[in-house]
C-alpha cells in the first residue's frame, strides 16, 4: 500500500461527494428555467452546452425578468461570468496536460468545482484523479438533475406560489457566499447590491447588472494599482 | 427560430469559447495578478447584483414581498454552513408559505 494510492482514492472519493451535493440543485435549475419560458430542449442545451452554474442561472434570470428583449444583457452576463472558467481553464491546462480532443472535454468540464477539488489535492496525480472524477459525476449528475428539474417545473404553473422566485434569489446568494471571506470581495458585494437597489427601478432589466460589472472591473484595476499584492486563491468551493 | 434559441445558443459559445481559450493560448500571455483579482470582482460583483434583482425586482420597479424574508433565511442558513439544497428549499418553503397564509404576497 503506498501513499499516491491513498491520496488518489481520498481525491475521487472527494470529488464524488462535491459532485453529487452540487448536482442536487441542477434541479432548482431546471425547474426555474422552464417557468422562465425557456422549453425543455433549451433548458438541456444550457446545461449539457453551457455547463457551468452561475452563467446558467444568469441567462435565465435576465430573461424572466427582462424578457427576450433582454437577450443580450444575458449573454453578456454569461459571459463575464465565464471569464472565470477561462482563468480556471489556465491552471487545469498546466495540470492536466490534454491533447487533441481530449482539449475539448476538459474545457467544456473545467467549472468552480472541478478546479477546486483538483486544486485541493497534495499531488499532480491526485489533482488529476480529482478533476476528472468530479467532472464525470457533475456533468451526468447535473444534466440528469436538470432534467428532472425541467420536467418538474412544466406541471408546476405558478412559479409565485411555490417560491421559486425566492429560491432563484437564494441561488446566487448561495453561489456568491463562498467568495465573501476576505475584506475586498465584501466591499464589492455591498457596493454592487446598492448600486442595483438604485439602477433596479430607473433601467431596463439586466443592465443594471453590466454597469455593476463595469464598476467591478474599474474597482479591480484601481485595486490594483494602489495596492498590487496578489490576493491568494479565492471562491472555489 | 424561436429568439429564446439565439440567447442559448449565443450564450453558451461565448461560455464555452472562455473555457477553451484557457487550453489553447500560452499561458505567460494571460496570467497575472490583475486579470485574476478582477475576473474575482466581477464574478462576485454580478452575482450580488444578481441577488438583490432576483430579491426585489417587480412589475415597476422594487417590491417587497415573500421574496425578501426567504433570501433573510437564506443568508442565515449559508452562514451557519447549511448545505446549498437545503438552504434553496427552505427559501421557497418560506416563501411559498407567507403566500400561502396570505402576507407579503
């Protein structure tokens, strides 16, 4: 018995935990996205194509509030929220070393969860395990739960009277409260909830939500400049 | 085609072309303190902005309702590391009983 043995049985065992405590709410998901009057098909292609959990429930909450006029708010909002992934798609890349269409796979598996578990691991080997294990069981688990999900919510009608709408608003609470550790990433959260009480009323659905992304990004650089220490890794939960 | 498709379709390219140009551009061209602590910024910036819309947004402009004690719970459960399902179903629980019973509808 030696040691990578354990710390690879420890990285898949973690990562089937992560993955399947994660997939659970692709069924708030699909439910929420079929009463935002996205069909079935479509709730499926967000997540099987998609793949990666805030970006998805941006789409979705934009559109059923904004409506379709709102389409490119979302898309725009999907996609600062995927610059994430790009970030993350760097550090797995390094780690993982993929070729050929094997490239591909790991991109589209390459979300919050999967880089953290591979993240957390004490050895390359282990990192690997850990990646791939969780992105298996996230991607089938997710996209089985959504489907469910979306099955769910096309016999529900009313959204109002079972809460759904309260539990799209606790979803990103839940997807933004593991960043909320340090000093920084609190000031930004706080500053970006006022600015949104304030724009809400005055603008068209789903741009509030780009200016406060503006506002973060000219926030970060200004950051930067007057105080450039690198802030150690953060969010992946 | 149904606009719903293009908003799909567009949105989920953008998401997967970020995920891949992390495989295929070197990496010293786009690593750096900088574009790691704003891509942060900007992910906690949208979602809280996200939150406080999904929270009070209504028919014209903001509205207090069932919405606003059930995110309150939320907040509550998350700090005392409640798992995310639990903490979701709970808020609609509460949600959908206030209405039930007729408050803050």
């Amino acid at each position: 018995m030696n040691q990578p043995d354990g710390e690879i049985r420890r990285a898949r065992s973690q990562g089937i935990q992560v993955a399947l405590a994660v997939s659970l709410y692709g069924t708030s998901f699909g439910a929420l996205a079929v009463v935002a009057g996205f069909s079935v098909w479509q709730t499926m292609v967000l997540s099987l194509v998609m793949f990666s959990g805030a970006s998805q429930f941006a789409v979705i909450g934009i559109v059923a509030s904004g409506g379709v006029s709102a389409g490119l708010a979302a898309v725009l909002s999907a996609g600062l929220l995927g610059i994430r992934n790009g970030l993350y798609a760097l550090r797995m890349s390094a780690l993982l070393e993929p070729r050929g269409l094997m490239r591909f796979v790991a991109a589209q598996l390459t979300v919050d969860e999967s880089t953290a578990v591979a993240s957390a691991q004490p050895s390359r080997e282990a990192g690997r395990a850990g990646f791939w294990t969780t992105a298996a069981f996230l991607f089938v688990g997710w996209n089985l739960s959504t489907l469910a999900g979306a099955l769910l919510g096309d016999v529900m009608g009313d959204v109002r009277s079972f809460g759904l709408d309260a539990a799209a608003a606790a979803a990103f609470l839940g997807l933004v409260w593991p960043w909320l550790k340090r000093g920084e990433p609190l000031v930004v959260a706080i500053g970006a909830a006022v600015v949104s009480v304030v724009l809400l009323p005055v603008l068209p659905a789903g741009i509030p939500v780009l200016i406060v992304a503006v506002l973060a990004i000219g926030f970060g650089i200004y950051r930067h400049r007057v105080a450039p220490t690198k802030p150690e890794s953060q969010g992946e939960s | 085609m149904d606009p719903i498709w293009w908003i799909v379709l567009a949105a989920s390219a953008v998401v997967f072309a970020l995920k891949i140009t992390g495989y295929v551009v070197p990496q010293r061209l786009v690593q750096g303190p900088l574009l790691t602590r704003v891509a942060g910024l900007v992910t906690i910036g949208l979602l809280s902005s996200l939150v406080v819309a999904q929270t009070l947004s209504g028919e014209e402009g903001l509205v207090i309702d069932a919405r606003v004690p059930a995110v309150a719970l939320a907040g509550v459960l998350l700090w005392w590391r409640v798992p995310f399902i639990v903490v979701i179903i709970l808020a609609a629980a509460v949600a959908a009983g206030l209405r039930l019973m007729g408050w803050m509808a």
